[in-house]
C-alpha cells in the first residue's frame, strides 16, 4: 500500500528542553521575610521557567510548513560521469522515496476537490483556450511515473518507458501523477481543476521511484534521450540532483535535448528557506527554463531556491492535482510551478509550432508579471502569465529583454520599485521576537507585583504584631 509520508517535527530535543526549563530544584531566592520567601520566590521561578521553555522553543523550531528536501547522498564527485543520486522538489522529507509534504491529508483513489483551485482563478480559462489547449503537443514527465487510471488522465498519456521496473504508467509515490496533471488533466465533471494544456499529450518517463529500485542522475539521462527520440517538444523535470551536485553525464543529455530543440522546464528546488543563493541542477544548465514556486501575493514562496539561474516563477503552494487510483490532493513545492509553467509553453507551440524553444521561453519571460523592469533572483522575470503570453501576437526572439525605462512626465505611469517582502519564516522569527519581548515584561510585572505584595503581608505582619502588643499591655496595666 502506498503511503504519503509527511514531515514531523523532533519531540526528542523538545523532552529536553522542557526539562532543562522548568528544573529549578534546589534553585530559592533569599527573603527578607519568611511569609515572602513561598510567594515571591516560588512565583518568579514558575514564571521564569515557562518563559524559558516558550522562548527556547520558539526559537528552535522551523516553520512548520517548510519542508525542504532532503538530499540523499552522492556517491560520484560532480566532475565524473558516474550517476548521481537526485531528490524531488515537492517541498517533501523523503529523499529517493518521494514523499509528498501536502497541506491535507491525500488518499490515493480518494475524492475530487470542488472547488476551483487559487492557481486556475488567476487565469481567465476561456480566454486562454480560445487560443490553444495544446492539442497535438507531446510532454515529457521524468518523473515516478503517471498513473493513467485516474479519470482526468484517461487518454493523456500516450507512450514512455519505466528505468525502475514496472510500468511507466505506474505511480507508487504519486508525484509523477500529480505533475501530468498539472500539465493536463482533462475536465471531469464535478471538480472545478483542470489542467493548463487539457489537450496536451502525456509521455511518461519513470526514471526513479520504482518498488525496488530508485533512479539517479544515470537514469534520468536515459528518460531525457528517449524522450527527445520520441518527438517531445517540452520536457518536464520536476528533480534536482541530490547536495546540488553538477553531473557530467546530465549536463550532456541536456545539452543533447537542447541542441535539438526541446525546451526543458525544470523545478528550482526547496532550499531556498534561507534566502541565500544556490544553483541547482538540472534547472541551472545553459537552455533550461528554471522555475521557482510563487505564492498566492505573486511572491517566492518561503521554500523556493533562490539564485541567478531562476528564469521565472509560477504557483507553488496548496497546488490541486490528480493522484493514482483516481480523486486529487493538495502538495507546495517547485515540483508543481514546473508544470504550470510547461503546460503554458504546451499552448504556445500550438498556437505557434514553428517557434523555437528560446522562443517560447522567451515569451513566457517577457510577460510574466514582475516588480521591476528586469529578473530578481527570487522570482526571475516574474510570475507567469498565461493569458498575457498567449495574447501577444508578435514574434519573441531568442532572449528576454528588459522594459523600456518610463520616464518621469512621459505621460505614462512610473512603475514604483517594491521589495519582495518579508518571507513566512522571517515573519514567524518576527513574531517569536514580539512574543519573547512581551513575556519579559509580564514576568518583570509579576516578579514586581510579587516582590509588592511580600512587603505588604510583612507591613501588615508588622502592624498585627505593634497591635497585638499594645493590645496586651493595655490589659495589662
């Protein structure tokens, strides 16, 4: 039976510091009085203890909806031929076995989602296949392989070969399955996802994510050469090589499929957590489009690689799509910006089969929506747009340019720089500061208050006590 498996958070380290944190045996602080020394004391122990268990905790723990790949690791240094292990960028903790990190639970052969999925209400569908649904068009998926048995996928796959025993229409892991449907999966009455090319054709490559053998950078060069010689004209790479590790062996089929004119679309990867640059391969080789995962504010979603190869961006969070045995689930990760950004390139060779790959790339680019006049390391050229991409009817060239500088009283509107804004993990840093902050100040205003009513019940002790004396002395005399 096949199982999602998603990630989970450490309790272990969590143990130990909820023990080191409220430990404070043997820990007293002096009083001036013994009625002060259970109350004061006692209170600004417990107060400080959970302070320091909310704080540590806070600060250790990552974001709970980063899920990062894990490499596995590579047995070949990046300089020789020899295969290289690669991981799959669906956001996911599984290493080879392809686990899918989704936003809910996901039961392959399960229901179909209602609604229309926030990636599709971007577009205006009518519009967009008043030009093309990619009829005709062959794409490639190098991936666990698409299982045909779900309704949207019936007669969207027409050929392939598995690397990794089995059939290429077999889908242990479901990522695959979920990447043709991306691409194109047909309308099925009662759910509102479709694919972007829902006339496209499918050929499925299992290079990995067989029952007993997983593919590596070896394979994968194999499914890029087959799919070449089948005809495809788009090529979808939903991969990247594990520890972000060159291959020579990859680079060359690459090279190979570009040189023949296929547009390979592959994803960025899920590192990118930490903002900080990386190339990732395939998806930083010369003639691949490199796609990094937007969210639903137009923005890199907090996981997404970073890095000057990011050619454009496309959504990536709470993606809708098929899954094996039927029904459909929800994943984050650049393993399904790819898609989408391949099922537009699906329309425009329809819509114009003569264009050559950096043709097509080109147009995708240059009118993606974007913040500034030219590509960002965090988006690219910006968030594709299908409809603007397939409403130009000019011809691109083979590379993007920027725009045209307005300037200043031009008569036009002057586009105002914007910054890419805080991500998720700085904004739950941000918040853990806040938190952090105002728990000080409420332990400094119960250890005062404490401190205050110590005094107190030692004044009113005091005060007892005179009484009680001049109590006694008067019925004395």
């Amino acid at each position: 039976m096949t199982q999602l498996r998603r990630k989970q958070g450490s309790n272990e380290a969590l143990g130990g510091l909820n023990r080191r944190g409220l430990n404070v045996k043997g820990r007293t602080a002096r009083s001036r009085s013994r009625n002060g020394r259970i109350g004061g004391t006692r209170a600004l122990q417990r107060v400080f203890g959970v302070l320091a268990v909310t704080g540590v905790c806070l600060a250790a723990t990552p974001p709970a909806s980063a899920a990062p790949t894990h490499a596995a690791p590579t047995h070949a240094a990046p300089t020789h031929a020899a295969p290289t292990h690669v991981a799959n960028s669906s956001g996911s903790a599984g290493g080879p076995d392809f686990g899918l990190a989704a936003t809910s639970e996901c039961v392959f052969g399960g229901d179909v989602i209602k609604s229309t999925p926030w990636s599709l209400q971007r577009i205006l569908l009518d519009q967009l296949w008043g030009q093309a649904k990619g009829e005709g068009v062959k794409v490639a998926v190098i991936d666990t392989g698409v299982d045909d048995s779900n309704k949207q996928l019936r007669g969207a796959v027409d050929g392939g070969k598995s690397y990794v025993g089995g059939s290429a229409t077999d889908d242990l892991e479901g990522h695959g399955t979920r990447v043709a449907g991306i691409i194109a999966a047909r309308p099925l009455k009662g759910t509102g996802f479709v694919g972007i090319a829902p006339e496209a054709e499918i050929l499925s490559y299992r290079y990995t994510g067989g029952e007993e053998k997983q593919g590596n950078s070896g394979t994968m060069s194999q499914a890029i050469s087959a799919a070449v010689a089948a005809g495809a004209k788009i090529i979808n790479i939903s991969s990247d090589t594990a520890n972000k590790e060159d291959n020579a062996g990859l680079r060359s089929a690459v090279k190979s499929a570009v040189d023949a004119g296929a547009l390979i679309i592959a994803a960025a990867g899920n590192d990118g957590a930490d903002g900080k640059s990386a190339n990732t391969y395939p998806a930083s080789y010369p003639g691949v489009l490199a796609v990094a995962a937007s969210d639903r504010n137009d923005e890199r979603a907090f996981f997404s690689q970073s890095g000057d190869f990011v050619d454009v961006a496309a959504p990536g969070v709470g993606m809708v799509s098929t899954v094996p045995q039927g029904g459909q689930c929800t994943a984050d990760g650049t393993s399904f910006a790819a898609p989408y950004v391949a099922g537009v390139a699906a329309l425009l060779k329809e819509k114009n089969p003569d264009w050559t790959a950096a043709q097509i790339a080109t147009r995708i680019e240059e009118t993606a929506q974007r913040p500034g006049r030219g590509p960002n390391r965090f988006i690219g050229w910006g968030v594709v747009d299908p409809v603007a991409a397939l409403s130009d009817d000019s011809t691109p060239g083979t590379s993007p340019e920027p725009d045209p500088p307005v300037a200043a009283g031009a008569g036009g509107v002057v586009p105002m720089a914007v910054t890419m804004g805080e991500s998720e993990a700085e904004r739950e840093r941000r918040v853990a500061i806040y938190v952090l902050g105002t728990g000080l100040v409420l332990a400094l205003v119960v250890a005062g208050s404490g401190v205050a009513v110590r005094d107190w019940r030692s004044r009113r002790a005091a005060e007892s006590g005179r009484a009680a004396t001049s109590y006694g002395a008067g019925r004395g005399r």
